[in-house]
C-alpha cells in the first residue's frame, strides 16, 4: 500500500497506528449492512471475526511545488472534452461509496472514453487527480465544480 502512496506522487510516508478490524467495527458503517455482517459471521471461521483487515492511519504530503493536477477552472466550454457519461455527486466528495461509483463507472468505459464527474465538494479538487495517478487513469482537468477522466 505504501507503494501506492509513492507511486501517487506522495512522499515523507509513514505509517502511525496499526489496528486490527474485525466484524464489530463493520456496523459503524452503513456499507455493511445487518444481513451482510450476519452472512460474513455465518461463512468466516470464528477466529476470523476480530480480525478482517488491519486498518491504518498514514501521514504523506506531496512533494513542495508539485501541481495536484492539471486545472481548466477557466476553459470556454469548447475546450471541455466531451464525456461519455456522467455522474453527478452532488455535494459528495471522493468518499469509499463514491471512489466506488467512480470505478465501476470507469470500469464500463472504453479505452479513450472520458467520464464526467460533478461534485461540489472542496477536497475533490486533490481526490480527483490522485485517485487517477492512483488507478493510472488520466486526469483531464477540472473546469468549476465538473471533473474530466479519461479512461486508460
């Protein structure tokens, strides 16, 4: 994972905690729903349960003078690529259900197709950009709240 974080352009990488998480921190979250918890009780051995994944907390910051991503903010509509589909986030960011959204959507894309992405969320303006250095899809810009992906 840290490879990822390297690759993504970050540096100064480290690692600060390093926890177990099992089945009981899953109902914190609405992506794991009662029926879904109850199948992975029933199908993990027990001494599975309290440890699924090991969550961590990472710190990196990106490298002083390097540019998050290639920006149009001011680009006549002309210029915007044209998009093979579109998906609207509203005021959500790049949270794990919309990072999800995004990649399935570009996952039905052809090579070459562009994805529009609106939001108008602040810290998509530097989730955008890393998640495609991240998934080498190209960030194609963003102009206001929209956000160009071309898939690779």
């Amino acid at each position: 994972m840290l490879k990822k974080f390297f690759n993504a352009g970050f540096e100064a990488i480290a690692v600060h905690d390093r926890r177990p998480f099992g089945l009981a921190n899953l109902s914190r979250y609405p992506l794991f729903t009662a029926d879904f918890i109850a199948f992975l009780r029933r199908t993990l051995p027990p001494e599975r349960h309290e440890e699924l994944v090991i969550s961590l907390v990472v710190t990196a910051r990106t490298p002083v003078g390097r540019d998050a991503g290639t920006r149009c903010d001011d680009a006549p509509a002309a210029a915007l690529p044209e998009a093979a589909t579109l998906l609207d986030l509203g005021e959500g960011g790049c949270d794990v259900g919309a990072t999800l959204r995004v990649r399935n959507l570009v996952a039905t894309l052809e090579v070459g197709q562009v994805l529009e992405i609106r939001t108008t969320d602040p810290g998509s303006r530097q989730d955008v950009p890393a998640w495609c250095r991240m998934t080498g899809n190209e960030f194609l810009g963003a102009a206001g709240h929209r956000y160009f992906v071309r898939k690779r």
